[in-house]
C-alpha cells in the first residue's frame, strides 16, 4: 500500500464512552490521506476498514470480518480516467489485525476477501494517526 492514514474519534452516549477507529489505506503514494483530500487518482484502490469500541478506547486483537459487521472494511476503485470500478466493495471474509493503538499511530495488519470481482487484499500497516475530518470524494478536480 503506498499511503496509509488513521483517524480516531471519541463518542459518548447513554451507555457510556466509546471510540471509532478509520484506517485509510491507498496503492496511490500520492494520495494525500492525511489529511484527506477530495482529489481523484486513476487506477486507486482505496481500503477503508472501519472499527467501533461501544465501550472505550479501541485495543490491539484480531477482529474478523463478516460482511455488514465490525469490523466494516470497503474497497474503492478506479480506471485509467478515474472511472468508479468497484464503488464499495464490502469485505466478506478475513481478519483485521491490531498490534498497536495509541495517539500518534497505529499499527497492525489485515487479510480481507471482498464481495465483487476485486479478491483478497493482504498487507501490514504502520499509519499514522491524523487530526481532524475525513472528507475523502471524487470531487471536481482533475483525474490525477
């Protein structure tokens, strides 16, 4: 993968305090994930996976992926002239590995089986953690 982001963010409800964690992670090593920009690139595969701690912080351990269950992960894709391929692809099947969590990165490794034609997807990542909102899009700008 050749850019990786994390994004962190605290909730709190009725039950209590929980945090969700969003691993952005791109084959585009010019792709700007951190923060996120509305740019389009040709050929990107994008995974996101998605993990929700109802009751506390997120923490290191192997979570598997079941599709419409937490973990969620998505695969984007496109072309050669930015044209969607594979709009959300949703993992089917896999594990979501956690080796590390705190404030500054995050760590770990995944091997997700998607729904669709894209396969599976195996890799580690090291991403740091970024500040802020993600505003990922195909917005107007030019296919880069």
């Amino acid at each position: 993968m050749g850019s990786q982001a994390a994004y962190l963010a605290t909730f709190t409800g009725d039950g209590g305090s929980g945090q969700v964690l969003t691993l952005l992670l791109s084959n585009r090593a010019d792709e700007v994930l951190c923060p996120a920009s509305a740019d389009r690139f040709a050929n990107l595969q994008r995974i996101e996976v998605v993990l929700v701690s109802a009751s506390g912080p997120v923490t290191p351990g192997t979570y598997p992926i079941h599709l419409h269950a937490m973990p969620d992960a998505t695969l984007y894709a496109t072309d050669a002239s930015c044209n969607v391929t594979s709009p959300l692809d949703a993992g089917v099947s896999g594990t979501f590995t956690l080796s590390q969590v705190n404030a500054s990165s995050v760590s770990g490794s995944f091997d997700i089986t998607f729904d669709a034609t894209q396969g599976s997807f195996s890799a580690s990542f090291d991403a740091p953690v970024c500040n802020g909102m993600i505003q990922i899009g195909d917005g107007g700008a030019a296919c880069q």
